[in-house]
C-alpha cells in the first residue's frame, strides 16, 4: 500500500505536460507488453497490470485537474 500511495503523491507532483508525457510513454510499454504476450515472449505477467493501474491513475489525476479548473471558473 505504502508503494502505491508514494507512487500517487510523484504523479500529483508534475505538471500536466509532464503526465501527458508519462501517459503516452505508459501506453506504448502497455503496446509492446501485449505484443510480447501474444508471441508468447512476456516473462513478468504482473508488469501489465502495473502499468494499466498507472494509466488509470494518471487519466484520474488529468480529470481531476480538470474538475478542478472547471469548478473555479463557474465560481469566480
């Protein structure tokens, strides 16, 4: 838990450009994980769900700024 609570708090600490930056580099690694999958090659099955969970984290992350900036419009 400790793990992924650190892990959170690091992508809360950049930019927006810097998640856009580490959502695409994530995607291409989850490309080529399902690749080696599929040709039989993948060894460490866990490092797909790893890198979906921190897909997942970065998108909330981006929708939560978003929710954020929007809200702060409507109120000034």
């Amino acid at each position: 838990m400790q793990a992924r609570d650190m892990n959170a708090a690091k992508y809360r600490a950049m930019t927006a450009d810097e998640l856009d930056d580490e959502l695409k580099k994530l995607k291409k690694e989850q490309f080529n994980l399902r690749f080696q999958g599929a040709t039989g090659q993948l060894e460490g099955t866990n490092r797909i769900k790893e890198v979906r969970r921190t897909i997942a984290r970065i998108k909330t992350l981006q929708n939560e700024a978003v929710a954020k900036a929007s809200q702060s419009e409507q109120g000034a």
